[in-house]
C-alpha cells in the first residue's frame, strides 16, 4: 500500500469562508505561542473587532482551514489589499493551531489560497501577493518557501502598531504565464 499517498489525501486542506460561528478559532489562535511573532495576545475586545473585520473584509477574503476529510478545522488564512512600494497588492497571512503543526498544512493552506487569488488576479484583481513574515519566524518563512513563493528581502514594519519588526518580503506573481 503506498503510505504516501494516504498522508497526502488526509492532509489536503479546504478553505472555508469566513463566518459568524467562527469567533472561537480566533481565541483559539490568541495564544501566547501563536501570536509570539504577532505581538502577543489581543484581548477579547480586540479579537471582537478582529472578527468584525474578518467578516466585512471589502477586498479579500479570510478563511477557516479545514482537512478535506472529516472536515476539522486546523487554522486561518486569508487575504486583503495593502498599499506597497507605490502600487495594491494582496498580503496574506496565516496561523496553524498548534496540534496540526509541522504536517506542512500551512503550505498547502497558501497553495490553494494562490489558486483563490489567481482566479481573482485574472478577472481584474491585483497581480501579486505578498506575504511579510518576521524575518526570524523560522515557520513561517518555511511555509513561503515550501508554498512556492520567492523571497525579495527584508522590509522594516509595524505591527502591531507601535511596535516596530523587520519582515522578509516574499512574492507570487499572480499574472498567468506567457505562452509562446
């Protein structure tokens, strides 16, 4: 029996809109451990107003991750407009519960948001996304990688506000390939 392909089915993930019962997986993403590169925890008010955003995103799109079979949530990813270097481009970001990490759902999350967002990309969306994790966030820079996405370097932000990080600029291009 090929084992491989058995881990590869049951680790495929499926993106879920955004919804009004998913105030709980925001919690749940608020630990210390999984906001450590974020800033730390959000209280409660600020994860009301979070999940507020999340659901009235106007550009862009947040969603639960699933696994395609049995359907249990194992994170969040998602996508927004962000003026950058002089243009808009989709940024995204995401967050893997802690139990489901190191199974490379992450990437797989990334890799069908890319899909999402190229689809969005050639109906008059922006042409790249973006990705600006914390240029020492080990993970999360491995998700890039493994994702498909091409480093560009190093970029100064804040976030939260206030706080002042050094991310790595990682890209996709979203322009369907030439042919010829």
């Amino acid at each position: 029996m090929d084992l491989t392909g058995v881990e590869r089915r049951l680790e495929q993930v499926r993106l879920v809109p955004w919804a009004e019962g998913d105030f709980w997986l925001l919690r749940r993403t608020n630990s210390p451990e999984m906001t450590e590169h974020l800033g730390g925890p959000e209280t409660e008010e600020q994860l009301a107003v979070r999940h507020r955003r999340y659901l009235e995103l106007g550009a862009g799109c947040m969603y639960r991750v699933t696994l395609a079979e049995g359907g249990e949530t194992v994170g969040t990813i998602g996508y927004w407009e962000r003026a950058w270097q002089g243009t808009t481009v989709w940024e995204t970001g995401w967050g893997v519960l802690s139990e489901f990490q190191g199974r490379g759902l992450a990437a797989q999350a990334a890799r069908a948001l890319m899909a999402v967002v190229r689809q969005e990309a050639g109906q008059g969306g922006h042409p790249a996304l973006h990705a600006f994790p914390k240029a020492d966030h080990a993970a999360s820079n491995g998700v890039c990688r493994k994702a498909g996405f091409t480093l560009l370097g190093q970029a100064d932000f804040e976030y939260p506000k206030g706080n002042p990080i050094r991310s790595n600029d990682w890209y996709v291009d979203l322009r369907p390939a030439a042919t010829g």
